[in-house]
C-alpha cells in the first residue's frame, strides 16, 4: 500500500459557538474532533483558536485536549488530564487570539475551550486547525 500525504489547511474545529460560564466546551459534542481511519494519522497539527471574551468578563479560558487511550476513535475517559494551555483574558468584549501545536501523531484528537467565568458571562470560540494527515498506513 502507497502512503500518501493530506496538507490540511484552515479546517474548522468550532465557528462562532458559545461557552458557557464555568463549563468545557467539547469539539465532539458540538464541533468538529479530529478523527482519522484506521489506515491514517495526523501529524504536526496546529490548532489556531480565537476567544471572544465577555464585555463585562474578567477570567482567563483554558484550552484543553484530549485523545482516545486506545488510538481509536473515541475517547475512553472523560476524567483524563486534558490541560493544554491558558487563554489570557482580554478586557471590553477583546479577542484573544493564540495557537497551540499538537507535536506529536494521533488517530483522535478531541478540543475543548473550558469558560473560566463564574458569573453569567459567555466566551464566542473559533478553532481552525493546519497539518497533515498521512494516508495508506497499514
């Protein structure tokens, strides 16, 4: 079998979804997970991410990534440390805009954007993602 190589390029994660105060939002229940077949695997990903904070806001977000423990495709536990990152708050409805690069291959890859905010404040989130994906693989 030939391998081949996909460029992935601006492939949309989220696009303008909310998340609410004090809660994870997760790619696989209301995005887009990253999720090859069992002949493919991602490699060198970088995940673009763009929050809007809350005008009346004052709390960081956390980007959080998780993958399945058993290289498939779905994720086996949902307590798994998944920290990646902290997106620094930006005052009067600012956007932060920041990139996290996933260095290493995986079959799955599931992104959450975790609201900081324990008052009645939403984040808007937008998360692309560039790469490659190798195909062919046995």
């Amino acid at each position: 079998m030939a391998l081949g190589l996909t460029k992935l390029n601006n492939v949309s994660v989220f696009n303008g979804v909310t998340a609410q105060q004090a809660d994870i939002l997760w790619a696989s229940d209301s995005g887009t997970v990253l999720n090859a077949s069992a002949t493919e695997e991602f490699q060198g990903v970088m995940l673009q991410i763009q929050v809007t904070f809350h005008t009346d806001g004052s709390e960081d977000a956390f980007l959080h990534i998780r993958n399945s423990a058993d290289d498939g495709t779905t994720l086996d536990d949902e307590d798994t440390y998944t920290y990646a990152k902290t997106i620094p708050f930006v005052a009067a409805a600012g956007t932060a805009i920041v990139s996290h690069l996933v260095p290493y291959a995986f079959d799955y890859l599931d992104v959450g954007i975790e609201n900081q905010e324990t008052s009645d404040y939403d984040l808007t989130v937008t998360i692309d993602y560039t790469g490659s994906k190798v195909t062919g693989m046995a």
